[in-house]
C-alpha cells in the first residue's frame, strides 16, 4: 500500500508527465556541475594556486570516499518510506549513517592517523600537508548535510515536488556564489580551506530548505499508519549494496590517472581526460537524473514499466546523437580549442577517445533505469555486483597499457567503455529473471 498521492503518479501516466516530472531533477544535476569549476575558479584567483588547487583536490577526494555510502539515500527513501513506520526507521538508519561518517572524518583529523594516510603512505609535503588538513577540517559536516538532505528530497521526489529538489540545489549554488565571495574578501584563510568551507555551507543550506519543503509530505506519510514488517536488519540488507556501489566505482577516476601515466603520451592523455570527463558529464546528467524518476514512476506491480522505459529510449537516443553530435562532426574542434582551451595537437589527438567515449552517456541512461528495477525489485545486491564487474573489467585493461604502443588515453577510453557494456549487459540478464513485467 503507498499513499493516495503516491498512486496518483502512477496513475494515467503520459511521457509528458514523466517529462514535467523528471527535468526538474536534471537542472539539479547541471546546476550541480557548475559548483566545481566555480570554486576552482575562485582559488585560483586567490595567493599560492599550485599548494591550495592540490590541498582542495585532495580534500575534496577525500570528502568523497566519506560522503558515497549515503550518495544512494535518495533513491533508498524513494522506494521505501511508505508509511509511519518506514519512514521512522530509515530516518534513524539515516542519522546512524551520518554520526558514523561524520566520526569518520573527524577520526581522520587525529594527528598521528592523519600523518599516518597523508606523510607516510601518501607522501605529502609539508606545506600542501598542512593545507589539507584545515581543508578537510572544513568538510566535517559535509556528509551528514548531505546525507539528511538526499533522505528527504527522496520523500519529496516520491510525492511528485521535483521541482522543489531543483529549488533547493539553486540556493544551494546561490549560497556557494555567495559565501566564496565573502570568504574571499573578508577574511584570510587559505582558498582550500576557503573552498571546502562554501561547499559544506551551501550543502547545509540546501539540507534546511530540503527539511522545509518535506515538511507536508512528512506529516502525510506519518498519518499512514500500517502494518510493515520491516527491521533494521532488513534496511541494511536492502541498502548495503547500494551503499557499496558508488565507492566502488571511486576506485575508477584515480585508476585511470594513474593508468594514463604509464603509457604512451602520458601527459597529453593526462590533459585531455579532464576535457572528456566534462564533456561526457553533460550528457551523462541526463540518464543520472532519472534513477529516482523511474523508481518513483514505477508501480508495484511494473505496470508503468513500458511507458517509463520508452522514455529512456527517449533519453538513450537523444544522448546518442546530442554526444555524437559534437564528437563526430567540426564542433569537437570548436569545443576543444575554443571553449576547452586546448592547443590543436591535444584536440587532434582527444578526438578519438571522444568517439570512443560515444555510447557511455547513452549507457548511463540505460544504467539508471535498470538501477530503478533493480532497486524496485529489492535485490539491490545485483547492483553492487554489475559494478565491480564494471570495475574490474575496465582495471584489467588499464593494466595493458605500459605494453602497448597505442596512447593511452584511447585504451583508457576503450576500458571505461567496456567496462560499462557487461555491466549493462549483467543487470539485462538479471532483470529478464528476476523482474516479472506484464505483457
């Protein structure tokens, strides 16, 4: 049983509803990719760019590895707060989650196991060491808010006010705008700890907006008083292995830096990876952004299954030819030169991982609607799995390239690519068992 409202979105659904419905949700997610280069920007205006660029580079890493195991939250509340009841117990998971990451990091700042990770493995100087340290220092509330903040914009998303999540990821950006520029002006701190400081002021920001708008659907869900059988242990279960699923993927991104440095024209493929990434991302937002929509669309019984899976189609086609658009006609160059800044060589030469690249963001749209099955279905395990063998395939080519005479960036290009077919290709075959769609 779920809510009257939540069975209204089921209900009488047309493409133009799942439309109005989901992009919201992908202006969240591009206003999301402004927040990094903005920041960038500002410390690099700032004294000493080289030490503070790498010192918020890492931190930044750093925050990452603490805040994955809540990114999935979302789409967990999405698809399991249905009652009084849910509700009550995954917000406690919730708050266990953050207490626990939050102590993560704050463990991290204890001296002697902060000399341990940053002087003795990682080899860290001085100065960028001690930079580091007050930068992470200004990330300590960044995953809880994040965390709170992703809980109860599923709910949101799950009573249909998509539109409030793309409001709250505004005055997010607004406050990131803002508080860099006040920081800037007003104070000295060093531009790292300037930068990780605006993240975790915006995100708390956005958390508090995010609470005031879940407000009416919180009081709703706690007038539905039903009978659930559900235990703590049956939320680990469910949302273990979604919590694993993006820190495994993390071990990608620096794998495959530290892969293209061994290869041949290392420090070109090393520039021209950044440009992809961003160029891919872009087009990647729009199959990301739809995960919740198609969890929060789809039915119990899949009876919306079809019409939801011809909007990714939609989505799967427009990414194929918008991406192909650029990577495969004269605007590539006009897109690496003149809005990337590269020389011609390093355009020249990123054409061909870009072609490569073709089909992740089509892919990732598909990925997104089989997470949605997945997730509605219960067996989230299969989720984790799909991306260590996506991992795992992409590392085993990663490795051939010290001994092969091609760039590396194009093997790089060819692993992340494959890598990412079997893991659609797993999740095609574990959906065709495991999923039961009305004919």
């Amino acid at each position: 049983m779920i809510s009257s409202h939540n069975m209204e979105l089921h209900q009488d659904l047309t493409y133009k509803k799942i439309f109005i419905f989901w992009f919201p949700l992908l202006s969240a997610w591009m206003m999301m990719a402004f927040e990094g280069p903005y920041i960038a920007a500002v410390i690099g205006r700032l004294p000493d760019v080289k030490h503070n660029l790498a010192g918020y580079g890492i931190a930044y890493s750093v925050g990452l590895l603490v805040e994955s195991p809540i990114i999935m939250l979302m789409s967990a509340s999405t698809a399991m707060v249905n009652s009084r009841k849910s509700y009550i117990k995954l917000r406690n998971f919730t708050f266990s989650l953050i207490i626990f990451l939050t102590l993560i990091i704050i463990s991290i700042l204890i001296k002697p196991v902060y000399n341990f990770i940053f002087q003795d493995i990682l080899k860290l100087n001085e100065e960028v060491k001690n930079i580091v340290y007050y930068a992470i220092a200004g990330l300590i509330p960044w995953s809880g808010a994040i965390g709170y903040r992703r809980f109860y914009q599923g709910i949101i998303i799950k009573y249909g006010k998509t539109q409030q999540v793309a409001f709250g990821t505004f005055t997010r950006l607004i406050t990131i705008i803002l508080i860099a520029l006040i920081l800037k002006i007003y104070t000295n701190i060093n531009s790292a700890l300037l930068g990780t400081l605006t993240l975790s002021s915006a995100v708390i920001v956005e958390a508090v907006v995010t609470r005031i708008f879940a407000i009416k659907p919180v009081s709703k869900i706690l007038s539905i008083d039903k009978d659930e059988h559900l235990t703590y242990l049956d939320i680990l279960r469910f949302y273990f292995p979604m919590a694993m699923t993006p820190l495994i993927a993390l071990v990608v991104p620096p794998l495959t830096t530290f892969s293209l440095l061994k290869g041949k024209h290392p420090v070109e493929s090393a520039a021209i990876m950044p440009v992809l990434n961003s160029l891919t991302f872009v087009f990647r937002a729009v199959g990301l952004s739809f995960q919740e929509v198609a969890i929060a669309l789809m039915d119990e019984n899949f009876k919306n299954y079809k019409k939801i899976r011809n909007f990714m189609r939609g989505l799967f086609i427009f990414n194929l030819l918008g991406y192909s658009t650029i990577s495969f006609t004269p605007l590539s160059d006009y897109y690496f030169i003149k809005i990337s800044g590269m020389t011609d060589e390093l355009a020249k030469m990123a054409k061909i991982p870009a072609r490569i690249l073709t089909f992740i963001p089509p892919f990732t749209a598909l990925l997104a609607f089989q997470r949605s099955l997945i997730v509605k279905k219960g067996v989230t395990m299969h989720m984790t799995t799909a991306t260590i063998i996506e991992v795992s395939v992409a590392f085993s080519i990663l490795i051939t390239i010290p001994f092969l005479d091609i760039p590396s960036i194009i093997i790089a290009s060819s692993a992340l690519l494959i890598g990412r077919i079997l893991s659609n290709l797993y999740l095609h075959f574990v959906i065709i068992k495991t999923v039961e769609i009305e004919k």
